[in-house]
C-alpha cells in the first residue's frame, strides 16, 4: 500500500527532511554557521545514496500509481498552505 496522504502529502521523503531540518534547527540555535550549512551536502548526500535508489525499487512495486504521486508531490517539501489530506489508508494520530 502506497502511502500518499499525511506527512507525505507535503513530502515524498519527510524521514530525510527532517533530518536536514534537525542540522538546521540545531545550528540556528547554538549559533553555528558550518551546522546549518550542512545541511546542504547532507541532503544531496541522502539523495544520491538513498532516495535515488528508493524511488527506484517504489517505481518498480507500485508501478503507474507511484509515478503519478512523483508529478504530484515534490521530494522535500510542498510549499504553501495547502491542507494535508486525509485518506482512508492514513493512520490516525492522537
């Protein structure tokens, strides 16, 4: 089952972002320049060894459906407001 509503309606990868954001986050608050700006390598870094490789094997099993969530939803992030939608496959959190 191919999960597209929650956190990865705004995120195809919303693991690997955050953790690009907990590098930013702590460098934003121990005033660490080199923190934040690693970030950058580490997110390419997880692109060419992870992601890559994981979109691959997801295009395989799931085919047409998962091409489809890629056109529709961006590797890191979705910018604006727009509300996450809720499936009938999503997992309620409490």
């Amino acid at each position: 089952m191919l999960l597209t509503d929650g956190l990865y309606a705004r995120s195809r990868n919303p693991i690997y972002a955050g953790f690009c954001f907990v590098n930013v986050g702590l460098g934003l608050v121990t005033d660490n320049l080199w923190l934040v700006l690693s970030a950058l390598p580490g997110a390419w870094w997880v692109t060419k060894i992870a992601i890559e490789k994981e979109e691959a094997y997801l295009e395989q099993v799931f085919g047409q459906e998962y091409l489809d969530y890629k056109d529709k939803e961006r590797r890191w992030l979705q910018p604006g407001n727009r509300p996450v939608r809720r499936g009938e496959n999503s997992p309620v959190w409490r």
